[in-house]
C-alpha cells in the first residue's frame, strides 16, 4: 500500500467513525402473551450487514439474526432460527424484530447493530420489560435497621426472597453504601435447591440468601442492601445500617495515667521548693561572702608605720627615745 493509498483509507475510517451515532435507547413494557415490534431504521451509510442482539442481565449478548442489506430477507440464528414466535421484517432501510406470545424470559435489552469494513455502529436499544398479571414478588432484609458490632466480630445478613407465580430463578446481588466510597457490588450468588422452599398450600416459593461478614473493622461500615433479579424485575430491599462500635480505651489504663500525671505534678511542685530553698540559701552565702571579702580587703589595706624620734633633753644633757606609733589606711584609687 502505497503512503498516498494509506492517507486516504484512513481519512476514510476516520470519516465514518465521525458519522457513527450513538444509539437511542428505548423502554417497552408489555404484557405476558402480548405482540411487540422492535424497530430498527438504517441508512446506507451505517452498514452491509444487519445484527440483533438480545441481553439478559448478568448474562453476555447473544447473536439472533443476520441480514444482508444486498439481500431482501435476513435470517434468525441459534434458538431463535426454531423458535416460531420470532420474525424479522427486513427491506429498504427497515430491519425490525417481532416478536408473538412474548414470555417472562424475553424480558432483556435489544440491540440492533450494522457493520460497515469492521466497524460496528449501534444503531437501537431497546429494554423489554414483560409484566405478568398478579405477580406476587417481593424482597425483604430480615435484619434490623441497624447494627452495632464491636471489631473482630461477625454478623450475619440475610434477605427473604418470596414469588408467587413466577418460577424463574433468583440471582441476588449485595450491595453496600457508605459515606467514603460509592455503592459497590461486594457479592453475587444464584438460587439452590436448598436455599428455596415450596409452601404446600400456595404457589408461592421463599428463598433465604445469607451473607456472612467476619472480622469486622471500620471498613465494614455502611448500609448493606438485597437486590433480586427475577422474572424480568429487579427488586431491592430496605438495606440494614451497619455500624462498627470503635474499642474504647480501658478504665485501668486511664486511672494509671492519671496517677502518674498526679504524681509527676507533685514531684514537679516539690523539686521546685528545693530549687527555691537552694536558691535563697546560695544567696545568703554569696552575701557572706561579699561582706568577708570586703573587710579582708580593708584589713589588707591597712598599714602599720613605726616612726621614732630622738629628742634632745634639755636637763642634763640626758637623752631620751620615745616611739610614735601612726596608723594609715591605704585605700584603692579610684
């Protein structure tokens, strides 16, 4: 493929990829052993070929038919090419679904796709939701409203599923909810035969769902609630707030930390009397001191001088030596 080719065959796919709608998404509500008719209009442009697409909840898309723009009738695939109920009303432009007699079990979403060069365009959705008359279903969390379970617990949920005429299978989803995260799928589990019971005197069947919750911790923490798929419904429960009791500090504990800080406050009282004591007692000494050092400083300054003189007598020429004794006292010049 030369570089010119390849420019062009992408400026092509990018094209149509541009021009590819998204799909309408519709809701019918029809009732057991009614008709109804998925429609599904196309252009030239959305495609060669032709799907539909059933989706059961929890389960993968499943091919039904196939049609040919080029060709004047499509074809059903798989379980739907025997079974009667379904047609497809193909020609210009038009590629619906009809269905007769609908049941229970064709409660679904309906996709109508087209390909074009490996490019899937959903053309429609549609959501068929079946009502039967005097169904009698309905959910309940047999759980108070709320809980109070201390860490390293367990606790047990449990959700009461009873239907009337209805005998289709039960698939029930836990969900939780709480201030930090968003709501979450946490489990999912099917119907057993030891998990449902036939009452004797009524059609009606009770199934009990359980889930078990061990260790608890804060992150346990939330509404929990019961959501049932069955017979083309979807039910959820009233929910059960969980609370996680937080371990609370123990009374001894306390009462030793409060004796020690008492403690510590009164060695703290007495250690400062001594301080103050010791304190006084370094002054008074320092103030002794001071007033040794001063008269040790006056008497180093103090100087005797012995002076003598001789005096000459003026009676026989006798001559007598008397001493003089004179006191002074050198102080610092300043």
């Amino acid at each position: 493929m030369t570089p010119l080719m390849f420019i062009g065959y992408f400026y092509f796919i990018v094209r149509l990829e541009a021009q590819t709608p998204s799909p309408s998404l519709h809701f019918e509500s029809v009732s057991v052993g009614s008709n109804v008719t998925l429609k599904c209009f196309y252009k030239e442009t959305d495609g060669v070929i032709f799907y539909w697409y059933k989706q059961t909840p929890g389960q993968k898309p499943q091919l039904m038919s196939e049609f040919y723009r080029y060709k004047r009738n499509g074809s059903l695939t798989g379980e739907f090419c025997n079974d009667p109920r379904f047609e497809l009303e193909t020609g210009k432009d038009k590629n619906h679904l009809r269905i007769s007699s609908v049941q229970m079990s064709d409660s679904a979403t309906y996709y109508c796709a087209g390909v074009h060069t490996y490019l899937y365009t959903f053309l429609e959705g549609i959501t068929v939701h079946v009502k039967e008359p005097n169904l009698n279903i309905w959910t309940l969390v047999d759980q108070s409203r709320s809980e109070i379970n201390r860490p390293g617990g367990s606790v047990t949920l449990k959700c009461t599923v009873q239907s009337g005429t209805c005998d289709g299978q039960h698939r029930v989803f836990w969900f939780r909810n709480s201030e930090e995260h968003l709501p979450e799928i946490i489990y999912t589990n099917g119907a057993s035969d030891d998990q449902c019971k036939k009452k004797p005197t009524t059609q009606a069947h009770s199934c009990v769902y359980s889930l078990s919750i061990e260790s608890l911790d804060a992150s346990n923490a939330g509404t929990y609630h019961c959501a049932v798929a069955s017979c083309g419904h979807i039910l959820f429960g009233k929910g059960m707030q969980l609370d996680y009791e937080k371990k609370s500090d123990s009374p001894v504990l306390l009462y030793v930390l409060s004796g020690a800080l008492a403690v510590s406050i009164i060695m703290v009282v007495i250690l400062a009397q001594k301080l103050h004591k010791t304190n006084c007692s370094l002054c008074r000494r320092t103030q002794n001191r001071d007033t040794s050092s001063a008269d040790y400083e006056d008497a180093e300054n103090l100087h005797y001088a012995a002076l003598s003189s001789n005096k000459l007598s003026r009676s026989r020429g006798k001559r007598d030596a008397t001493s003089e004794v004179v006191y002074s006292s050198v102080g610092p010049q300043n």
